[in-house]
C-alpha cells in the first residue's frame, strides 16, 4: 500500500464528540487534551486541507439525558447548543495559541462572542486558509451536532465528514462490552440504518445518505489518526454508498 504525504481530500468536516475533550477528568474541558487536539489539527492544516470543525457539547450538557429525567427537550437540546458553543471557543483558543487562524460561526445568535452562522462567508474563511468552527449545532432542537455536521458539511461543499470517536471505527456490538465485537473496515448508509449501528443518529445518516456524503469513523484517541484518514491510510470505517 502506498501512503500519500498529501491529503486524498481538498476540504473535510471533522466532527468531534465533546467528551473528546474531557480527558480523565469524566467532565469539562481538559487543558492537556485540547491542546493535543489542536496540535493534531494543526499538522493536519499545514497539509493544505480545509477544515471545518463541529464539537459536540456532552462534556459539560447532555440535552437527551436530561429531557430523559423529565426535561423539557427543546430547553435541555438549547442547554446543549450552548455547550458547544462554550467547546468552540475553547478550540478556538487552543488553535489561535499555536498559530492557527480561526473563526466560530454560531447558529444561535451570540454577536459579542463570535460571528453569526453565514455560509458564504465560511466557505470564505475555508479558502482563505481559516479553520472555521460552527457552534451551536442547527440552532434546533431535536437535532444532534451529528446532523449538525452533516448539514455543515453538505452546505460547505465538504469532500468528507471525519467522525472521531473513543474506539476504532463502527462494530456490530459496543467493543466495550463485548470482546468479539467487529469492527466494520466498510459499510454503507443503509447498512447503518438498518442494523442501527451507532454511528450517528439517523438524521444524520439519512442527509448523507441523501446527498453522498463518505464519512470516516475512527479514533482520535490514537495520535496521527486524522493526518492517517486524510492520507487515505486504512484505519476505521468507511460509511459510503456502495459496500
Ligand atoms: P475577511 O472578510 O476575509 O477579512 O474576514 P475576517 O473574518 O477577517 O473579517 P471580519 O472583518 O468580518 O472579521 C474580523 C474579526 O471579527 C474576525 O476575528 C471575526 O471572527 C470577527 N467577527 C466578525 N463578525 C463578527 C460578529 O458578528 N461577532 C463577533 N463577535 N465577531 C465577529
């Protein structure tokens, strides 16, 4: 196999979850963890790959879980949105400290803090080199960061969504719990949806579903693994339209 020094893809959509930055401590933003982060994203940039960013906020709010213990949805799913928002800018100080441009566009409007979601003007920051950082998820409740990528993605022209979760890429069953889990190199939306795999929520794979969309699931946990997927190396799982 031959590895590519240079990207198989001009401009992508990383999705990373929020506990992706809580490091040990189960909670919050740890300092060390989205420094590593930033670093990661920062080798990867210096490719010449486009980048946008869409974090998930479950690090500090879980909008489902607490609409599960008797909140109503809508205000737990706006707590989230606003989580998220807190992530963006922490990402976006861990990248500017290392001399990473940045911009975070929020689909709820939060004028003093950053610019509003326009996306023109992030198209714009991509090709200007820029990481642009959407907040805030849709600005809907009922819809995941997942779904909130997807859509980024699609509306960015993005060549491709990186997922990055805790584990190497999506199994039949949660590697967690079961030692004979297996891990999928490939599979396509509709396997996805059908067998309920937890990749992300089936918004999210239906719109990408819809509008050919490749996503990239693998492990951010392990160091180079974005650099890895943008070389075309195979590590994760290929969620695309043919198996
Ligand atoms: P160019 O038009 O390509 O030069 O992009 P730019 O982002 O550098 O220009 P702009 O003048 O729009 O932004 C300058 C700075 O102000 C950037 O750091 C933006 O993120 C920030 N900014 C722009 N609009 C808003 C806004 O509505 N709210 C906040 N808080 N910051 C904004």
């Amino acid at each position: 196999m031959t590895i590519k020094s240079k990207s198989q893809f001009k401009r992508v959509l990383l999705k990373l979850s929020g506990e992706a930055l809580q490091g040990a401590n189960g909670f919050g933003i740890d300092p060390v963890v989205i420094s590593d982060i930033a670093n990661e994203i920062k080798e990867v940039h210096a490719m010449g790959v486009e980048i946008a960013l869409v974090i998930g906020g479950g690090n500090i709010f879980r909008g489902l879980a607490a609409s599960t213990q008797g909140m109503d949805r809508a205000s737990a799913d706006y707590m989230g949105m606003l989580a998220t928002a807190l992530n963006s800018l922490a990402l976006q100080d861990a990248l500017e400290r290392i001399g990473v441009a940045t911009r975070v566009q929020s689909a709820i409007a939060m004028q003093e803090l950053c610019e509003p979601y326009i996306r023109r003007k992030a198209i714009r920051h991509l090709e200007k080199g820029r990481v642009v950082i959407f907040a805030a998820g849709t600005g809907n409740p009922y819809f995941t960061t997942d779904t909130a990528a997807s859509l980024r993605a699609m509306e960015i022209h993005a060549d491709a969504i990186l997922k990055a979760t805790k584990v190497d890429g999506v199994y039949n069953k949660d590697p967690n719990k079961h030692k004979d889990a297996k891990l999928y190199d490939k599979l396509t939306y509709l396997d996805v949806l059908k067998e309920g795999l937890g990749v992300m929520d089936s918004t999210a794979i239906s719109l990408c579903m819809d509008n050919n969309m490749e996503i990239h699931v693998f492990n951010l946990t392990k160091k180079g693994n974005i650099k890895r997927v943008l070389q075309g190396q195979k590590i994760g799982t290929i969620v695309s339209k043919k198996n």
